[in-house]
C-alpha cells in the first residue's frame, strides 16, 4: 500500500531532523521508498505570537508498504520521541519533528487517534505544495479531485519557499 507523510519540523537542525525521519521512516520491514518532495519552507499556522517568526521545514515522502497503517501510527510516534519531540498540551507549539499520515492507499480511518486521510490536509498549503509536487493527480478518498486542482483553491502563502530541491 502506498503512504503518503508529512514531514514537519521547526527547531534544532530542522533539515538534518526531517533527514533522520525519513531514514529511520525507511528502516521500517517491508517498506520501500517510492517518492520525497523538495523541502519548503514555510510560516507557521495557527501559532502562537511568541512562535510566529519560527518557520517550519515541510516536506512529503512517499513510501510502500505491507505494514497496517495502525502499526505506522505507533512506528512514527516512536520516530518523533527518539528525535526529541514532547507532546504539550499545545498540539501546534514549535516542535523539533512532526509525522503525520496524510493518506494510506484507498483507506478511510476515524478512530482509535488515527484520521486518514489527514483530516487538514487539504486546507494547508504547507502539505498540498509539496504533495502536489510527488502526486498531482492523485484523488484521495473523499476529496473528490485531484491534489493539484486542490491546491489551485489555496490561497497564496508568500512565506512559502522551496528550501532545498535534493535532500
């Protein structure tokens, strides 16, 4: 099955961090990489002032695999402990890495803390950009068309750059 994750992260060495993900993303058994986006970066959303001004590092990678998404809930949260991220009651307070699922092939999930596709993924730019640059035509469940029609309803975000084509 085909997954699609975001990647996000905007403390420490933001581009070393998304680096680490990825890798230890790709140790996971019976997975294989199939698609990254360029890095971007990007303003932060739905912050508070003090964070206002520490821009985030997003980017999306594609990988296949034979393991149920359930097992890859827990697999990422173990990733973003390891690399030193704690949960605050402030679900958007700066954070060294974020992983979020953002679709599982064709699945449709609510329940058990898992929402897939992300149930925000398609109000956010900082995901659309860089999905749309590894799946423009892809149709997630429930959306009804494509990812770059998608992110043509998206208003502009002039804090949005790429940051680095190749990682």
């Amino acid at each position: 099955m085909e997954i699609g994750f975001s990647l996000g992260s905007n403390l420490h060495n933001r581009k070393r961090l998304l680096m680490q993900a990825k890798n230890l993303m790709l140790s996971a058994p019976r997975t294989r990489f199939v698609a990254q986006s360029p890095i971007y970066e990007t303003t932060p959303v739905d912050v508070k002032p003090e964070y206002a001004d520490m821009a985030y590092l997003n980017s999306v990678v594609i990988l296949e695999s034979d393991l149920p998404i359930e097992s890859w809930l827990s697999y990422i949260g173990k990733i973003e402990t390891n690399l030193g991220r704690v949960r605050v009651d402030d679900r958007n307070a700066p954070r060294p890495i974020d992983i979020d699922i953002i679709y599982a092939g064709e699945q449709i999930i609510d329940g058990g803390g898992l929402e897939v596709p992300h149930p925000r993924w398609a109000q956010r730019r900082f995901v659309v950009q860089p999905l749309c640059d590894v799946r423009p035509n892809l149709v997630l469940p429930e959306a009804h068309k494509p990812v770059s029609a998608i992110l043509r309803t998206l208003p502009p975000d002039a804090g949005l750059r790429v940051f680095d084509e190749k990682w």
